[in-house]
C-alpha cells in the first residue's frame, strides 16, 4: 500500500537517512522542519515551520497518511543551552502533533530514547519498565510520551532509541561512537571517561529501516530499538581493534547513565538489526568529513549556542558602552561597567604599521564584534548592510573616535560592515568575536574602504 509520510524535524541527523530509506520504499514523503539551525544546509527540500505553531502544522498534517516525528531538541548539553525552547520544541510541539493527530485520525510514528531509562546498572531493561529519566533531555522526551499515550490513545508507535550512530548527510560527531572512530582517524587516540557505563546502540541505518517496518507493518505500542548493548569500554576496544588506536581511561565519569535495553518485542515482529559498530566505524573512517569532525556543524551543542547567541546578540543594536577611568595615589584603572562578555568565543588585537594604513569594510551574517582600543586612538566605522554582497551605497555609516584616554567599547551587531583607521602610530585595537575562527570564515563580506566614501576617514587639521 502507498503512504504519504510527513517527517517532522527531518533535517536532522536520523531524518536525513530515514527520508532516502522511505523514497527506496517510493513512498510519498515529504520533510517538515524549522531549520533551526541556519549554519546546515541541507541537501533535501523541505517545508518549513514550526511544531510550536499548530495553526500553521494543522493545515500540512491533513495531507498525509502517517506522521514520523522526529522534531526535537537533541541531547542534554543542546538542550541546556536554551531549556525554554527545549521544552517549547520538545514538549509543546509534540502537544500540538498529538492533538492535531487525533482530531484529524493520522497514525503517528514517535521517537523517543532510550534515556528516559536513566540510570539502571545491571538491569536490561523492557518496554515497560519506564525507568526515571536522569538528565533534562531524557526529562523532556519522558513527557513526549506521556503526551502522545495520553492523547493519540492508540493510534501511535512510540519508539525508544538507543545510542544512535553512523554516517549521515547532516553528520554529527558528538555522538561516542562517531566521536571515537573521528579520534581514532584523526588523533590514533581515544579517551574513554568511565568506562563501565552500558549504554545500548543502534545504527541510524537500523533505526530507519525499524521506522519503515513500523508503518509496514501497522505496530503499535511502545517498542525498544537496539542493535547491541556495550560497556563504553567495550566499545572503545571494538574501535581499537579496527584502527589500531591507543585506549586513554579517564576515571572522571561525565555522562552517569547506565542501562542495557531489550529488544526482542521488536525482534518478535520479525524485525532484524543489519548494521554494526564495525561497519559504521569504517564507513566514518573513509567519509569526506571525518579530519574536520571537530567544526562546530558536527556538534547539537556548539549548534544549540549559535542560535541562542544570535537569538540575543543578534536582535541588538549598534551601540556604544561608556567607560572611565579612575585615578588614585597608585595608578590608574581603565574600566567599561556595562560592557557583558556573553557569547564572545575569541579575541584578537590589530596594530597598524602606518596611520594612514585603513582596514575595511568586513561584515558578517551571524558574526557580532566589541570593539576596544587598548592604546592610542582610532576611527571605528559600522554600516548596516541592507544586502550582504552588493549593498547599497546611500547606508548611513556610524564613525566613532576611540581613545585609551577615554575608555569606551563599540558593539557591532551581525549584518554590519566594519572598519578602521588608527590616529596614532603604535594604536592597538581589540576585536571581541561572538564566531570562532571556523565559524568566521564562512561568514565574511568584503568591501573597499571607500564603498561608502573617503571622507569617513578623513580627519580635520586643526
């Protein structure tokens, strides 16, 4: 039978794989996401909107047969960043997906975690044992559940995932076993934290292949999805006899969740795991991204930061922070009071050869900068660029006077473009970025120091 499927939050690392596995199926499917995270560019085409917004999920829902979702905030450090939008996405959203499920009878296909086991050593634990989430994703995804049972009554398939890992078109290298192959590649080395911890894993191919045999299938219930239950230093020895790497055992144990899974209620609908850590630790070896595993596109949580930082610093204005300075019999102190360090991840200092030596103009989409000149004295231009590669010459550029003799700091929101000019030979300038250097790179736009013209830069003899 031919469904129409809708995947919801199918951008992401496990909707990327589940959406090729369905088309082999040459099933109508289509993808719903928020595309929260603006750094990924994804390679399918989507429909974009929110879970939070039910008006507007309610009129997409009613054209499709079965609904997957998968729209979440993943991972306890992503979720932390910002737990109010957590708990919208996570919660709220899949409130909304449930009643309008129901009201409007779609089979609802909801994937949930392993986590909300928590922490269960020694203990294989079954579908119904609920266990007590340890961890505020785990918290958030325990709720999930709870919404969809209580509401969908039983017209679901909720699926608790293990560890997912393996290779995807929106690949994420903050998951252990993808963390350790990169290492191992990269480094011929990986730490393990702990050790002892049981974790139970599943391959994204598997967990995708689990999603089309739950539709196949018309399953409903709850069911476990694992491919092998592993201490982490099991895990890390697997690694080791495919690469060859060096084991290091850190006794700190950072992530405390310990359980093993049973899946043969899934096993007994005559499913099978196809796919193992051997396999996708040599598929992760010889992929295209695994020597730049480290970018923070890889990582929920250095995603999850990005957008927090540009859902505050980026809705400020330019704007120009007081300082002063104080004097007393043992010297004196230069101070900016108002002046918050939140969102900064780099700094750096310019010093200019020559004074008639001018730097300009350099934007940045996402990118905010402070500005503060530790020495001398300088003209700070900023312009706000109304179109990021060709914007208009009529802007209104901002030219500030900075001097160590007048402490002040400059904030420059993203979409600027900025510039300087030093006055005094030896004038040294200090750059605060809200974008590491990797972040930075793919977010530049230059221009000419006179796009704006040249009398911004020029300085009245008196």
């Amino acid at each position: 039978m031919p469904y129409k499927i809708l995947i919801l939050g199918g951008l992401g690392y496990i909707g990327s794989v589940l959406y090729d596995v369905i088309q082999q199926e040459e099933w109508e499917v289509d993808i719903l996401d928020n595309h929260l995270y603006k750094d990924l560019h994804p390679p399918n085409t989507f429909i974009e909107a929110d879970v939070r917004n039910k008006d507007q999920i309610e009129k997409i829902v009613k054209n499709y047969d079965v609904i997957v979702n998968l729209a979440a905030i993943v991972g306890d450090p992503a979720c932390l960043i910002d737990t109010n939008q957590a708990i919208g996405i996570n919660c709220i959203g899949a409130r909304n997906v449930a009643e309008i499920c129901k009201k409007m009878k779609k089979f609802v296909v909801h994937i949930s975690t392993c986590s909300i086991y928590g922490s269960e050593p020694n203990v294989i634990v079954k579908e119904e044992d609920e266990g007590f989430p340890i961890d505020f994703y785990g918290q958030t995804k325990y709720t999930q559940e709870r919404l969809i049972r209580e509401i969908c009554e039983d017209n679901y398939c909720i699926l608790r995932l293990g560890t997912a890992y393996g290779l995807s078109p929106r690949m994420r290298y903050d998951l252990v076993v993808n963390t350790f192959a990169a290492r191992a590649l990269n480094f011929n080395k990986i730490t393990v934290f702990g050790g002892e911890q049981e974790r139970p894993f599943v391959h994204i191919r598997d967990i995708s292949r689990a999603i089309v045999h739950v539709i196949k299938n018309n399953l409903h219930g709850i069911y476990n999805v694992r491919g092998e239950n592993l201490s982490l230093l099991r895990l890390g020895e697997i690694v080791k006899e495919i690469t060859n790497c060096e084991i290091q055992i850190n006794r700190n144990i950072v992530d405390k969740r310990s359980y093993m899974v049973d899946s043969s209620k899934i096993l007994n609908t005559g499913f099978e795991f196809r796919y193992g850590i051997e396999y996708a630790v040599k598929e992760i070896i010889n992929s295209p991204t695994v020597q730049d595993f480290h970018k923070g596109i890889y990582s929920n949580l250095k995603l999850a930061e990005r957008v927090k930082i540009s859902q505050t610093i980026g809705k400020r204005d330019l704007q120009l922070i007081e300082g002063g300075i104080a004097v007393d019999d043992r010297g004196s102190l230069n101070f900016a009071n108002d002046f918050n360090f939140y969102g900064v991840k780099r700094f750096y200092q310019v010093q200019n050869f020559s004074t008639s030596t001018t730097r300009a103009f350099h934007g940045h989409m996402n990118e905010a900068k402070y500005v503060y000149v530790t020495k001398g004295s300088a003209i700070v231009a900023a312009v706000k660029l109304d179109d990021l590669k060709s914007p208009s010459k009529n802007q209104e550029v901002k030219r500030f006077i900075l001097s160590d003799r007048h402490p002040q700091i400059i904030f420059i929101p993203p979409r600027y473009a900025n510039g300087f000019r030093p006055l005094e030979e030896d004038t040294r300038i200090l750059f605060f970025s809200t974008s590491s250097l990797e972040e930075s790179k793919g977010d530049d736009y230059r221009f000419p120091a006179d796009y704006w013209g040249k009398e911004i830069w020029e300085v009245e003899n008196r």
